[in-house]
C-alpha cells in the first residue's frame, strides 16, 4: 500500500520571509543601510517572520469550516460567477421591429445559454441595430442535507446564488428562490426578531452565503427559541439561481434564436467570470483589492453596482463633494488680507465683509476690513477693534449677524461685543472638552435652517465648531438674548482631516482662522486659503445611477429618459445593503446634470441644400454623442463625472465628423452665464440645444 500524502502544513518558512524583507528595505527605506542580524531592526525582522512562521503552520491545520468561518469575520469571501455581457447585432428584416427590454435570446448548444436584452431597441427595416445583453441566471436545485435538530442550523449551496436575479419594487430578504424542508416550503424573513419557536422560518446570511435556521438566544428571562427548527432527519433542499462563469462563454458571431429579427453575437463587452474558490478570494484581499462583498469604501459600491446591477448603466458613490464653484473670494486671499492673520470675522447670514486681525509692529492686535467679491476697503467706518482683554492676544473672533455683537476668544477668555467682563470659555460653552478650554485657534458656525430674514436673529439655531491643533468639536446651540445656549443632544469631536477631506495637510493643522461663507468653509493658514465643504460624521453616501439610454441619440435626453426607476432603486438597494457596513447610510439618486446648449459655426464640402443639411445632422449626432451619459466622452465610455465643458471640447466632437470641412467658432452656454459649464462632482452634463450655422 502506497503512503498516504502528507501535506506540508509549514509551506512558508522563517529564512525565506526574513531575506524576502530584507530584499524589500532598499526600495521601501533606502536610509536603511545595515542588514546584519547585529541590527535591532533585523532582529524586528526576524521576531516577526518567526511569529509568522508559527501562525502560518497554525493556519495550515484549519478545516475548511473553520476557515470560511474566519474569512467570512474577515469580510473575504469567495465571489459569485459572473455574468457575461454582450452587444447584439439584429439584422434588418424588411420591416421595422420594436425589441422591448428583457427579451430572450438563446445561443444553441448542449446547455442552452439564454439572454436578455437590457434596454429597448427599434430595428429600422433597412440597417441593422445593435443593443446590450447579458447572460440571464439558470436555476438551480440542491440537497443541502438533513437536519439533526439542533437550533442554528446552517447550509451552505454549493454555489454563490446570484443577487438579485430580477429587480423587485419589495427587494425580497433572500437571494434563493426556495427552501424547502422535508415537502414544507419555508419562507425568508430579514430576521428572527419577530418570529417565535413554532415559526417556520430561515434567513439568509449574505456575507458567509449560508442558509440559516431560528437560533436559541439568551434573555434576561432566559433562553427563547426565535423561529422553528427543522426537526431530525428532514432533508434540506433548495433552489436558486446562479451564473455559470466563462465555462460557456459566447464569442463574436455566434447566432442567436429568439422571437426577433436574425441576431448574432456583434461583440463580447465583458466575459463570464467562474466562481472563486477561497484562495483567489485570499489572495485578492492580499493584494489590497476589497472583497465583493464587504463593500467599505466608495469604489467597493461603485464596483458592486457595476458588476451586478442590470438596470444601472453607470454608478458613482460619493462621501464627499467639493465646493461647486472651487474658487476662493478675493477677499480672503492676499494681498486683500495680510499674509498672516490672527482671526477673521465674516457674518454667518449675509455674508459680504471680512475684517482680518493681525498682529501689527508694536504687538498689538490691529485689523483690515475688505469686501469678500473685490477685496477692497469698503465705505464708511465700523467698530471692528477688538475688547481690551484681546487687544495684544486674540485667537478668534465669531460674528452671527453684522447687528448682532460679535463673540471674542483670547487665551482662556471669551466675551460678547459690550460685555464689561470676560467669561471663562468653559463657563460660557459647559461640556466642551477639556483641550479647547484654551488657545483655540478658530470658531466658525453654521446656520440650521433659511432665517436670514430674521432680523431678531432670536431662536436661531447654529453649529458651532471650535478648531485646537489637528481636531475640532462642534455642536448645535441656539442663539437666545445675547447668548449660545447648548440645544439637546451631544457634541462631537473629531479630526480636521477626516470631516474636511479635501483640505491639504498644510491647513489641516492650526489654521489661522475658519470662516464660513454660504455653507463653505473657508481655512486660513499662512498665506494659503482653502475652501472645502464639511462632511459631517453620519453623512450618508451618495449613490448616484445613470440608467441605459439610446447609445446614439439624434435628438435631445428627456428629464424622463434620465430618472432613476422603482427598479433601479430596488436593484440597487438589494445588492449594497447587504454590503454595506453597519452604520453606513446610503442615498441613492440621479447625477447633478448640468443643461447646456453648444453653438458652433462650421464649413461643409458643398453648399447644395442637401450637403448643409447633411453637415448639420452629422454635427448635431455627433455633439449628442460626444457629450452622452453613458457612450460619450473622449473615451467613449461616459461623459466623466465632474468634468466641465469648454468650447475646446465643441471642436473635439466635431473634429471627426466627415462631413464637416472646417469649425470656425465654437461656443458653450449655460443657465450660469460663463465661457464653461461647472460641473460639480456629483454631476453630469446634458446636451439640450445644438445651434449649427453653416457658412461658407
């Protein structure tokens, strides 16, 4: 009898791990110049690959239960079979054909591939149409096994069900189609919270993809059976639907049979992908690539919904956005205001003045006042010098309203314009923590609601953030009799860095002052000015969808054409929220779009009625396209997100047209009244006006 294999659990050693760090240090620290074991940070090296070494055998002896168990706490698991997307080419067929979205197509073989349209399409009667398909899921039907009685029985199928296998308005709580135990059907609940013992239920762990049974939880009044349990001997089956992978993949010029015109397969967009097995799954995670099914950054939503989605053509998931017009006002940059400034006031509601504070020769603590839009003095005078306590030291200043008295800090003092004596910050602010008591380095507030109409300015609500070092704190108060009194609920400290992302190192640091100005924050450090906008720490993400559109419209997109359906939303909803991380809130929603009209002045081969009607039709399709949703772009593959336009790209668009000699003026105009249309980062463009003049 042959030996049976041994398999060897200890298949990364120590000496191999230490040479491979030390082959990495000349990129990763070139300063590290001594390899000798004598190095204490070799010998770091060797302590860790010497741990390592022990782990690695360790984890050699796991099961292959026990090790989806720890991927799965991972958030690593294996992904589904993916479907395969196509372009479908129907032939003219002499009379013209509507195709509606979702119909089938099937590619002739052993096990029929069938497919489905994703979005309609009219075939002319003479010139064919081309449109998207993808791979629609088979079913199917498993023996799971038979239960042994026991509370929190989990199955797991064989493959990974594909989620969802058709957009529902009610997003079901399960991916399978139905679990059966014994000849009962059981139905799918969200959770065992509302079910009892005799309850026939199971609910659907998505992260680990296992089928599982009413567990026995402990109570204060002790233990309580949520939802029934199989009872012994009861075979488990179940059916699903599942992608079959590149194992039947289609290639271009494979016909199709379906009730259309003659079809066949034009182009392979994207090919079916096989299920991973958990060591594709591990080494994905190891190359710093998230799982499928965790989904913790925004690209992590992006890629699931691009992936998966049928009803979604193009998805952007945002945690922030940046200002929509990035530019800073005059008056807060220099020479406007002094290259270094101590403290800044620019009233909350109304904002139209700023007076910088700076440290002047002798010590003292002077100030510049300036118009924001021009940066220049305005007229008339007004009492903007600082109260005695702050007059050699102030630290920041906060101004609600221009009629109401401003709020100065200096050191550990704090006081309101007339006020004859200074109060204790920690006195005036109770619960603010303990290292903004002192030395802050700016107070900005924004306002809860439209009261700028308010001129009591009594009852208004604000956010109010005090900036120290790296962090701040904030917290709603509400603005009573000359006072900021705390409103209910708790303030929140958190790193300047991480709620105002989009702000450099520099200004995230000590700023010199922050000011607001219609909801933008305005940072002041050196002679740098940065606007950002706050992102605050329950923010939800933004899910923005583009649904499927004509690929080549000759006409303008309708607001119709681009809102985002019952379904997209349900589709969209079903595959993140079970990604999503406890705790993340999603909003999902249309883009930005920016309307525009492109005005242009061309010159066409020939000047007979025909030909200038032909250049314009050519000009007009090919502007529609270049700035598209979905094929537009100078890639093809979209208008990018955030971009703006600019007269440059009116002539990048009609540069290829054939039928267009030359391009003499080219123009863009929008509802904002600029020689470019702003897009913010949320946003898309949409093309609702082409003027072609044709002249020769």
């Amino acid at each position: 009898m042959p030996e049976l294999p041994v398999p060897d659990l200890d298949d990364l050693r120590f000496q191999p791990m230490v040479d491979a760090a030390k082959r990495a240090l000349p990129s990763r620290s070139p300063s590290w110049t001594d390899h000798n074991v004598s190095d204490p940070g070799v010998t770091l090296l060797e302590a860790c690959a010497g741990r390592v070494d022990a782990l690695v055998y360790r984890a050699n002896r796991m099961t292959p239960e026990q090790r989806s168990r720890l991927l799965a706490l991972m958030g690593i698991m294996p992904m589904a079979a993916v479907p395969c997307r196509i372009v479908v080419r129907f032939a003219a067929s002499g009379a013209e054909r509507d195709v509606p979205a979702g119909t089938g197509l099937t590619a002739a073989r052993d096990r029929p591939l069938v497919l489905r349209t994703t979005a309609p399409v009219r075939v002319p009667a003479d010139r064919p149409a081309t449109v998207e398909a993808v791979e629609w899921p088979e079913t199917v039907t498993e023996d799971l096994g038979t239960s042994d009685g026991t509370p929190g029985q989990r199955f797991a199928p064989s493959r990974r069900p594909w989620s969802p296998a058709a957009p529902a308005p009610d997003p079901a709580p399960s991916p399978v189609i139905e679990v059966r135990v014994g000849d009962r059907v059981w139905p799918a609940v969200d959770s065992f919270a509302g079910a009892d013992r005799e309850t026939p239920c199971y609910w659907w762990d998505d992260a680990v993809g296992e089928v599982v049974f009413g567990p026995l939880v402990p109570f204060a009044d002790g233990e309580r059976q949520l939802g029934a349990v199989p009872p012994p001997e009861a075979p488990v089956r179940v059916a699903y639907a599942a992608c079959r992978g590149a194992r039947d993949a289609v290639s271009p010029g494979t016909e199709l049979v379906g009730d259309t015109p003659p079809a066949v397969v034009e182009k392979v967009v994207a090919p079916g992908r096989d299920a991973e097995d958990w060591r594709q799954a591990l080494e994905r995670a190891a190359l710093g690539l998230a799982p499928p099914r965790r989904a913790v950054t925004a690209a992590d939503h992006e890629r699931i919904l691009t992936e998966q989605a049928f009803t979604v053509a193009r998805a952007l998931v945002l945690d922030s956005v940046r200002p929509e017009d990035p530019r800073v006002l005059v008056g807060l940059c220099p020479p406007a205001r002094p290259e270094t400034v101590t403290a800044c006031a620019v009233a909350v509601h109304d904002p139209d003045v700023a007076v910088h504070y700076f440290i002047d020769a002798d010590g003292n603590v002077a100030h510049r006042q300036v118009v924001l839009e021009t940066g220049l003095e305005p007229p008339g005078e007004a009492e903007d010098d600082p109260p005695g306590f702050a007059a050699k030291r102030l630290d920041a200043v906060l101004e609600l309203r221009g009629d109401v008295p401003r709020l100065w800090f200096s050191g550990d003092l704090c006081a309101w314009t007339g006020d004859p004596r200074p109060n204790k910050i920690a006195d005036e602010f109770p619960g603010l923590p303990d290292p903004f008591h002192t030395g802050v380095d700016a107070v900005a507030a924004l306002a809860h609601g439209d009261d700028s109409d308010d001129n009591s300015d009594s009852g208004s609500e604000y956010e109010v953030f005090f900036f120290r070092d790296d962090s701040f704190y904030h917290r709603r108060f509400t603005y009573e009799n000359g006072r900021l009194r705390p409103s209910p609920g708790r303030g929140v400290r958190s790193l300047i860095s991480e709620s105002f992302p989009h702000l450099s190192p520099h200004c995230a640091r000590k700023p010199d002052a922050v000011v607001t100005v219609n909801g933008v924050f305005s940072f002041l450090k050196d002679a740098r000015t940065e606007s950002t906008l706050w992102l605050p720490e329950d923010a939800a993400l933004r899910v923005l969808l583009v649904p499927h559109l004509p690929a080549d419209p000759t006409t303008p997109l309708s607001d119709a054409d681009l809102d985002v359906t019952d379904a997209m939303l349900a589709e969209a909803g079903a595959l993140l929220d079970g990604a999503r991380l406890l705790g993340d809130r999603l909003h999902v929603t249309r883009p930005d779009y920016r309307p525009f009209a492109a005005h242009t002045r061309i010159r066409s081969w020939a000047y007979t009625p025909q030909s200038v009607e032909e250049a314009k039709a050519a000009a007009g399709r090919a502007l529609y396209r270049y700035f598209h949703p979905v094929c537009g772009g100078p890639a093809g593959s979209g208008w990018p997100w955030g971009r703006r336009v600019h007269a440059s790209d009116v002539l990048a668009a009609l540069e290829t047209v054939p039928e267009v000699r030359t391009v003499l003026d080219a123009s863009v105009v929008s509802d904002r009244h600029g020689p470019v249309v702003e897009v913010p980062d949320n946003g898309l463009v949409l093309l609702t006006d082409c003027v072609i003049d044709v002249t020769d």
